[in-house]
C-alpha cells in the first residue's frame, strides 16, 4: 500500500472513530455541564499541540523532509497549544470574557489547522520518513479536528440558551 493510500485509510478511520466517541460518549457527557465548564477538557486537548515539534528532536523524521514546511507547522501547533491552555485558564477560572476568549482561540486554532494541513498535503508529507509523527498525523490530528467542531457546537448551543426565549405577542380578536 502507498503512503498516500496508507494515509488516506488511517486518517479517515481515525477521523470516523473520534466523531463516534464525540458523538456516543464525549457530547453527551458535556452537554450536562455548564458551557464554561464543558470547554476546558476539549482545550486542554489542544495543548497537546506542541508535538509536532518532536521533528525538531535528532532522529526523530528523514533528512530529506522538508524542514520549512514541518517548522511552519510544529510553531503553527505550538502557538496553538498555548492558546488552548490560555483559553482553558479563562473557562476554569471563570474570567471575565471567557467565552469571547475561547471563540476567538478556537477560530484561530481552526485555521492554523486548516493551514497546517495545507502545508502537510502541499508538501506530500506522508510521502516522507515521519517517524512518531505519522501517528499525530493520523490519530491526534483528525482528533482535535472533531474537537474543533465540539468546541463550535457548545459555543453555539450555549449562546442560543442565553438569548431570552421570543415574546408570543397574544392579540385579543377585534369585534
């Protein structure tokens, strides 16, 4: 099987196993909790982000990898899991403008993934030695994708329960 193949049937099982356990086990669970509350573990997720910079470790990827296009990614994810701890730090504690905090972080978080596997798929990545990082790219990244969206889905359940419930305006029949 070619890399590119190898890549495509992990990457969309992971992808496939993480939406189910969100969606089973994970949603349900968090859906009780007050939505401060509900976001802190999906953030603290994220903070895992720094792995990707294990590249820079000796021995760890090929020589031949494309150092640019793994260094864009490894400080695009750093930048990442200390936003996903600043956001979890404003959730927990309860700060004040904690939920504007965690919308921008997530938004932010979403395009440096959506730009780090630009990256990835541009530079054919999998088509290179990746040691350990083959597995963050095929289990940890289709998990923080499906985490993204769970970070949206709360965001957005949340602000509907905190707008007031519309006016039924009751009119008296006109004689």
């Amino acid at each position: 099987m070619s890399p590119p193949t190898l890549f495509s049937v992990q990457f969309t099982l992971s992808l496939v196993l993480a939406g189910v356990v969100a969606m089973w086990y994970v949603a349900p669970a968090l859906r009780r909790r007050p939505v401060s509350t509900a976001l802190v573990p999906l953030f603290l997720v994220h903070a895992l982000r720094y792995l990707p910079s294990s590249a820079f470790a000796p021995g760890q990827i090929g020589s031949n990898v494309p150092m640019d296009a793994m260094a864009t990614i490894a400080y695009g994810d750093l930048a990442s899991a200390v936003l996903a701890i600043i956001a979890a730090l404003f959730l927990h504690n309860q700060w004040t403008g904690a939920i504007p905090v965690a919308w921008v972080v997530n938004i932010v978080m979403t395009m440096e993934w959506l730009f780090g596997g630009y990256i990835a798929a541009s530079r054919k990545l999998v088509t290179y030695p990746m040691g350990g990082n083959w597995y963050i790219i095929n289990y940890y990244v289709p998990v923080i994708g499906v985490i993204h969206v769970m970070i949206f889905a709360r965001l957005v359940a949340g602000e509907a329960r905190m707008r007031p419930a519309p006016q039924s305006v009751h009119k008296e029949p006109s004689l």
